[in-house]
C-alpha cells in the first residue's frame, strides 16, 4: 500500500504544524519504516519551538547520543521570547477585552484604529504585538493561545499581508484543536479572499503571469488544508464536492494537484446516500466519471480505477478487484480511514445499481451470484 500513500505529496502544501498528524499517522500504518518517519517528525519539529518535542524524538532517532546543547539555548531563548511578547501584546489586549470598547468598536477598521489611540493610546505597533504574540503561541504547539490572538488582531490590523498570514494560521490552529465548526468559517473565508484577490484573468492570460501563479498556488494550499476540516465535519463530504466542482478549483486541481481526484471520489461515493442531497451532489458521480477519464494519464490509483471500470467500462469483475484494493487504500489514508465501512457499502450498493440498470432483464441467479461475488469477496 505504500505506493498509494500520498503523504510525501500532500505535506509539501501544508504548514509543518498540519504535517504532524500526518506523520504520527505513518508510525501507525506500518507503511513505512518507522526510523524513518521518526526522522522526518524530528526535522520537522527541530524547526519549531516545541522544544521538549524535539527532544524527545531526537532521543527515539538517535538513542543513546548525547541531546545537543543547542536545545537547552533554544528553551531559554522561547521562554524569553514568550515572556517579552507576552508583555508587549497584554497591553492591547487588556484594552481590547474592556467590555466598553469591544461594544464601541466598529465594522470600519480605520475607525476603531482612531477610537483606540484617541482615547486609549493604542498605536499600530501595539496591534501587530498581537500579531506577533499569536505567531509564537503557534510556534510553541500552544493552538488554542494562537487561535485567540491571531483573532483579536485581525478584527484591528489593517495590514494586509499580516493579515493574510493570521488567516491561514488561524485556519491552522482551529484544525489542531479539532473547532471543525470555526475551522469551516475561518476556510470558506479564506477561499473568498483568495479569489478576490485579484480581478479575473481572460482565458489568454499567460501561465507566467505573477498574479496567476500566486492565486493558483494559494488555492493548491486551500485544496490540501481544506481536507482536514471537509473530512471532519459533520456536512463536509457533500461540501466537499460542491467546491471542488466548482470551474475554478476543479482546474486547480487539474493543474496542479490530480491526486486530490481520490478524495474527490471518495466524497462522490460516499455522499450517494446523503440526506437532501444537492442536485450538484446528486449527480456528482456521472461528473466525476468523466474527470477521472480524462486526467487518468495524470494520476490513477485503485479508487479512481474502481469508479472507471464500474462506469466506462462496464467491467463488474475488474471493478470488483479494484474496490477490493481500494478498500486497503482507503483503509490506509489519513482522511478516508474512519469512512472505510460507509465507503464499502456504498461502493456495493453502485455496482448493484449500475448491474440493474444496464441489464433489461435479469436473471434472478446471476443477482444471487454477483450478491454473493460482493459479499463474500470482501
């Protein structure tokens, strides 16, 4: 199962926070051998300020070796670093929580700015203290600190670029912590200021436009971090579907990420008995089918074969020998494994479908033996 792993081509678009669930994940799977995912925990961490998490998979990596001292600098330094921007942003933050000016405080940005500093003495340097503060917080494992902080500065900062980068930690922080319901709010957010970004580009705009590749490389980053949320929250699968249909972000991931077809897929399957479903949702496979033919020369693995024998080729045995190894892979992915019984069952229930309406009569015995074929198989 290890060469449908898509670990090593999903983590390159997530922050190395987001990369860590991934990687605890391998040590489970056995796909891979675990000093090896245990090396590549400890280059991640040794990046970060979770000092004593570093430590500890420094010790698993190179047992018996004396812990560099360059660890006991860096503790002293974070918690230094934590105590100084701790002070600088409780200022604000002291100013801020005062239920009077959080009930004075407006949609207008540049209005609170100038309430704040006429009668507060708030100045921008003491609002991008938060900004600072929340960045640390998140660089010391500390999510739920990170996620507030990072808040409060952006209901004040004006500051674009400080703000975007807020947004995705924010985003980053809700996921760690599992707040799927924020985390959801904080993502479609972010797609709406990704694709208002910038004005949109006529179909002959060159692929080497700056403002092009900047707008598709935040989406690529979109697409990987929004797997975490769409396969935990409660609707996410069928939302799941509704975006990545959608004209913008079905390119996207033609272009620059086909192995996101597998999730694509697996919500298709997954969503087929939904309650309520959308007509997009409703219809959603017949669209698929044809996606996966197309970028087939791009990216296969036993999950999108599965959906192509069962409805291009109308092949009930070959689809039934790809659901039995896409029943592995799903068993094996980060984001599908909790799905991996509602995934079988909805995958036997479309060959019976697609068995049924492709037969005008049916013999009752070959019903029992594709029954049994499905079944006992798995």
């Amino acid at each position: 199962m290890a060469e449908w792993d898509l670990s090593q081509r999903i983590i390159p678009y997530l922050d190395r926070h987001l990369a860590f669930p991934l990687l605890a994940y391998l040590t489970e799977t056995g796909l891979f051998p675990a000093e090896e995912v245990q090396a590549a925990q400890y280059e991640l961490a040794r990046k970060t300020n979770m000092v004593d998490y570093a430590v500890n998979l420094f010790e698993s990596v190179y047992p018996g070796k004396e812990i560099p001292a360059e660890f006991n600098e860096k503790r002293k330094e974070a918690l230094l670093t934590n105590e100084r921007l701790q002070q600088d942003a409780q200022a604000v933050l002291h100013v801020i929580e005062n239920p009077d000016v959080a009930q004075a405080l407006r949609q207008d940005k540049n209005q609170n700015l100038q309430y704040l500093k006429e009668n507060y003495n708030v100045n921008l340097e003491q609002i991008t203290a938060l900004y600072n503060f929340g960045q640390f917080q998140y660089t010391v494992g500390n999510y739920s600190g990170a996620t507030d902080y990072l808040y409060h500065f952006r209901i004040l900062s004006t500051d674009a670029d400080l703000n975007t980068s807020a947004h995705w930690g924010k985003l980053s922080s809700d996921i760690l912590i599992g707040k799927w319901d924020v985390a959801l709010e904080e993502l479609n957010s972010l797609r709406d200021a990704i694709d208002s970004r910038s004005t949109p580009l006529p179909a002959s705009a060159s692929a080497a436009d700056p403002a092009a590749l900047g707008q598709l490389h935040a989406r690529t980053w979109w697409l990987h971090w929004s797997l975490f949320i769409y396969f935990n929250h409660d609707q996410g699968r069928t939302l799941l579907l509704e975006t990545f249909l959608s004209p913008t972000y079905l390119n996207t991931i033609q272009t620059s990420c086909p192995w996101i077809l597998r999730y694509l897929v697996v919500s298709s399957i997954l969503s087929r008995k939904a309650p309520s479903p959308s007509s997009r949702v409703r219809h959603s496979i017949r669209e698929i089918v044809k996606i996966v033919q197309m970028e087939e020369y791009q990216y296969t693995d036993p999950v999108t074969t599965f959906l192509k024998e069962l409805y291009v080729e109308f092949d009930f045995e070959a689809a039934q020998k790809a659901l039995t190894e896409a029943e592995k892979v799903v068993a094996n992915d980060f984001f599908l494994d909790n799905f991996g019984d509602e995934f079988m069952d909805n995958a036997r229930y479309l060959i019976s479908e697609a068995y049924c309406r492709i037969h005008q009569r049916i013999d009752i015995g070959c019903v029992i033996w594709l029954g049994m074929q499905l079944w006992d198989g798995f």
